[in-house]
C-alpha cells in the first residue's frame, strides 16, 4: 500500500482503503451510515468543475463530500494487481450482437457501436478492475463461424487460438439465438474456458421469446448468463461466471460427433498434431485436426518443426480417407460446417420458445419490406423523406449559422480597419481563409447534423439491412455486392465515411468497387452546390445544359463506372448474398448424403 496523505490525493478512476478519519463525531456517524468506516475501499468517481465537492463510490453508493472534508480522510492507495495476478478475456460473437456494448459497460471506454455487419474490424483492448484482480478484456472482429476466410474473421480466428487468455466471453443475440450458437460450438470445441453471454434480453421479451438458460448451460456445459448490456448491474452475474471460469484449469473442448467418413479421417490427424504441439496447447489437437483436413489450412506458428513430417503423413492418410469416400476437401468442409449448423437448430428447438403472435408480426413486416411490389417503393420513399428533410430541414440552421458567422467575420474586419491592419494581411487571414472557412461550415455542418441522426434511426430499425438485401440483385448486375447501398447512403452525408465503411464488405474486389464508386456520390459539400446550380440557371438554356451535366456527374458517372468500365475491364467476376435458408438447406444436402439422415430444413 501507497500511503497518501488524505483523500484529495485520489485521481478520478482511482480507490484506495481508509487508514483514519479525523472529522467530528457526529460526521463520522453520517458516514458510517453510509458504510464508510477505517478499512473501507473508497473510490474517486467525479469532481466538480471548480475541484469541489468530489464524488466517491463506497459500497455501491455514491456520496458527494467537499474538499474540507476530504482532507481530513487519510487512506492508502489501493495496489493495482501485477499482471500475474491478471486474467485476460477474449471477447468473441457474431457481428451486431452488442459486444462493443458489452466492452464500453465493463472497460468505461467509448468504442463506436453500430447496426451493420463487419462494424468492428480490428481488435480493441480495455482494461479494468473486478474483485480486486485486473482484467483485459480483448475484443474481436465479428464473425460469424470460424470456417470464415475474410480477413476481419480470420484474424479473429486466430486470436482465438493464438492469444493467451483465460476465457473466452461469448456474446450472442437472444432474438438470433439460433446464428450465435453457430459460433459459440465452435469455441467450446477448442476450449472449456468459455462463457455464453446472451444479449438484448429486453428485445428478446417484447418480440416474446423465451430462453431456458439453465438448460442451455447443462446441453453446452459452460455457464450462461442472459443480460442486457445497457443495464450495467446486469454484467455482475457475467463477470462472476467469467472469474470461476478463469480459475478453471485449461482442457480439451466439448467434442462435436461427425459423421462416420469425417471421424475416420480425423482420428488420423488427431495423434501426429498431439505429439507436434507444445503441453500447454495439446487441448487444441482435435479442434486442429477437424481444420487441418480442410482446404488452405495453415498450421499455427507453435508447432514443432522437427514433427512436421509425421504431421503432414497424419494429414495425408486422413484426406486419403476422404478420398476413398469420394469427399473433396470443401465438402467435408462443408459437412463440418452443416453439422455444427444442424446441432445449433436442434438445440434451440428444445430450449427457446417464442410467441406465435410475435412471429406472424416479424414475418408480415419482412414479406412487405422484402416484396417486389412494396420493397423498392419503400426503400425510395425512406430515401426520399432522408433526403427530403435533410436539404429542406437544414435551410433554417444553416441561414442562421451564416448570419452568425457573417456577422462575427465583419466584426473582426471592423476591428481589423481601426487597427489599420494592411488590407493584404486582413484580406487574406479574416475575408480569405476566416470568411470562406464559416461559408464552407455554415452550408455543410446543418446537413451533416441532421442527416447522420436520421440515418441512424434507419439504422437501429433494422430497415438499412432489409435495403441492401433488396438492392443485392442491383448491384450484382454490376458486380459489385449489396452492401455497397449503404456505403452509397453513407456517402451522401460524406464520402470519407462512405469509403472508410467500405470495410464491410467482405469480398477484396467489391470492396474496391465501393470504394472507387462512392466518391461520385455527392456528398453534403457538393450537393448544396449542384441544387444551387441548378436553381440559379434554371431559366437559362446554357443553364439546362448545366443542369443536365451535373445530373451526369453526380449519377451516371458512378453507373457508367460500376456497369462499364468495373465490370468489363477492371473487376470482373460476380456476387451475390445468399439467404440463411439457401445456406442451411445446401449443409443439410451434404449431410444428408454423407450420414444418410432424413433431416429437413426448419422454416
């Protein structure tokens, strides 16, 4: 312990044990009232403005006391845990699960959240303190399975297996129970040392589903916690749950049974990967096996090299197995893949209830946003009423920030004249760079504000997946992906955004279409301008003429791009998003031939 001289000396964030307390007998009362005694752990949360009063958490309550009082409270600073004493938890779930929710709740940071797949794209890394021991908590880019080959899913795939943690944090959506049960088999697979999380519980109530936890945990064998991670005292259950799972010692994972030309073939990879790895991570040596059978597999750098021969000979004999069999190496990926598929839509069948009043609502919903009657006239008028109140609504503001601002820049050139400043200096930094830079904010920043919290509304309604799902038969005419139509929506605010959120599109080469594209979108700079344009010529026929080259610009120059010149000479190739039930009823044929099953799809 750190002896500090009295409590002024804690910083915000920091706690520390009270050794004496030299206030009058009747404050010492009080706030033994409240639990705060000698020995008590206290903890700086705020302070005022001006330094007082200060804000400090004692035993989950909250008490303002001023600077007088504070310095008559000697205490010790809390030790902060040596990294031996630390655990680190990995952060893992499917994209849009809440997991950036769940990481700002526990770490107090403020990663960017959002409603669209691929929104975490790189691992982020917060620290904090619970039980008096440190945590770091890693988080992951979203994946949905870790057969993934994109770049985001694959580096969180090998975080998984070759980080060195402690547990392994699980987050899945109770309304999409079913799709994070995918992954989180997957991971109890590799490890034991996992948690189930299980997200947006007050979502899950108001569509009417019902999730038997208890239940889950006995058929998965690892804890399950349901939480709603915008309710912080809700993550007390999870964090207890992921501490006892830190104290467990490290084993093999749940064992998956696949078929019988899979288990064959696995058993043959299963003892040469054992020998070849190091003690600490011979509990990955089935999860390697499955994997190693498959195409393009890599072995993780840890392997001895003296062993690889043996490896690669276990390798061989079981792909020689699958050979025999007739099964190429996709296909047993794909059996891998539909086994793991099926046995999460047989778990949830007997664990998750829902309403059947809820379900014919949600399915009513999707038939009309997702019809070709309905769904592109919704889609437009959305746009429409985005657009519509975006250049209409900004009008107001944007007339009074000009005033404002024109009126403090003649201001500042008044001044400038009676201090007989030489009119090249205060023609060049107030009428130049001051004067065109408030012109240039004043006519940008009204739109802007009001355009990104309309967008996110769509957003958070679930509309903005429902559009690029319409709009993928579209963009695959030009080979590009159906995404792109939100990156395109992004861009109408700003292209820098459009082509930073690019990084959702899975595929390099309609990444890159997007990201070529979305700068001929006219953004809230530009599109202000090209209506000015429009408007001040209108009546003139060079004006027309104007008008008609502006239409090109901003419009058929990102079709002539995409349709032409993208697709014939620069990218070729096509793309198209594939529905679950497309993906699910392709598995079920692969396993219904390798294992003989009568299974059927759920609807």
């Amino acid at each position: 312990m750190e002896e500090l001289s009295s409590l002024v000396a804690l910083d915000i964030g920091e706690s520390g044990i009270i050794s004496q307390i030299e206030l009058s007998e009747a404050m010492q009362r009080r706030l033994a009232a409240f639990g705060l005694i000698e020995g008590t752990e206290i903890e700086c949360v705020m302070r005022a403005p001006c330094g007082e009063p200060g804000a400090y958490r004692v035993r989950s309550a909250t008490l303002a006391l001023r600077r007088s009082d504070c310095e008559r409270i000697h205490l010790k600073k809390k030790a902060v845990p040596s990294s031996e004493e630390g655990i680190t938890v990995v952060l893992a779930g499917n994209p849009n699960v809440g997991k950036s929710t769940v990481f700002n709740a526990l770490t107090g940071m403020r990663q960017h959240t959002g409603n669209w797949c691929g929104k975490t794209v790189e691992s982020a890394m917060g620290h904090f303190t619970y039980q008096g021991r440190a945590v770091t908590l890693l988080d992951t880019p979203g994946t949905y399975s870790l057969l993934s080959d994109t770049a985001e899913e694959r580096a969180a795939r090998d975080t998984l297996c070759n980080a060195d943690y402690d547990c392994v944090l699980c987050v899945c959506d109770a309304t999409r129970l079913e799709r994070g049960l995918i992954l989180a088999l997957q991971i109890t697979e590799m490890t034991n040392k996992v948690v189930l999380c299980i997200n947006c519980m007050d979502a899950a109530k108001q569509q009417g589903i019902e999730i038997d936890t208890k239940r889950l945990s006995q058929m998965l064998g690892i804890p399950v916690v349901a939480v709603t991670a915008r309710q912080k005292r809700s993550l007390v259950p999870l964090m207890d749950a992921v501490m006892g799972q830190a104290a467990r010692l490290r084993a093999c994972g749940t064992e998956i049974r696949y078929p019988q030309i899979a288990e064959r073939a696995i058993a043959k990879a299963i003892a040469p990967l054992a020998a070849a790895l190091p003690p600490e991570r011979r509990y990955l040596s089935r999860w390697l096996a499955v994997h190693m059978l498959m195409p393009d597999a890599q072995m993780p750098p840890w392997t001895d090299a003296e062993k690889m021969h043996t490896v690669e000979d276990g390798i061989h004999q079981g792909r020689t197995l699958l050979h025999e069999g007739k099964t190429t190496a996709k296909q047993y990926e794909k059996l891998v893949a539909a086994t793991v598929i099926l046995r999460a839509s047989g778990i949830c069948a007997k664990i998750v209830t829902q309403s059947p009043k809820a379900k014919q609502r949600e399915y009513r919903v999707d038939r009309v946003v997702t019809s070709k009657r309905y769904g592109w006239g919704i889609m437009a008028a959305l746009l429409f009423v985005v657009f519509w109140l975006t250049t209409s609504a900004a009008n107001v503001p944007s007339a009074l920030l000009f005033d404002a601002l024109e009126h403090g820049c003649n201001g500042l050139s008044a001044l400038a004249a009676r201090c007989a400043l030489p009119d090249w200096f205060s023609g060049a930094l107030i009428d130049g760079a001051l004067r065109g830079t408030c012109r240039v904010v004043s006519v940008m920043l009204p739109p802007m504000a009001i355009f990104f919290p309309l967008f996110t509304l769509l957003e958070d309604s679930g509309l903005l997946p429902r559009i690029a799902f319409n709009a993928d038969a579209a963009f695959a005419k030009c080979h590009a992906c159906g995404k792109q139509s939100l990156t395109m929506a992004m861009g109408f605010g700003c292209n820098a955004v459009g082509v930073t959120e690019c990084r959702i599109i899975a595929s390099p080469r309609e990444r890159l279409i997007a990201i070529l594209t979305n700068s001929f979108v006219p953004c809230n700079g530009r599109f202000p301008c090209c209506l000015g344009n429009i408007q001040n010529r209108k009546d003139d026929l060079h004006g027309r003429n104007t008008c008609k080259t502006l239409h090109q610009e901003s419009y058929g120059l990102p079709r002539l791009t995409g349709t032409q010149g993208l697709r014939y000479a620069l990218l070729r190739g096509g793309y198209r998003i594939q529905s679950p039930a497309d993906c699910r009823e392709n598995d079920c044929r692969y396993l219904q031939r390798f294992c003989g099953c009568d299974c059927r799809c759920r609807q």
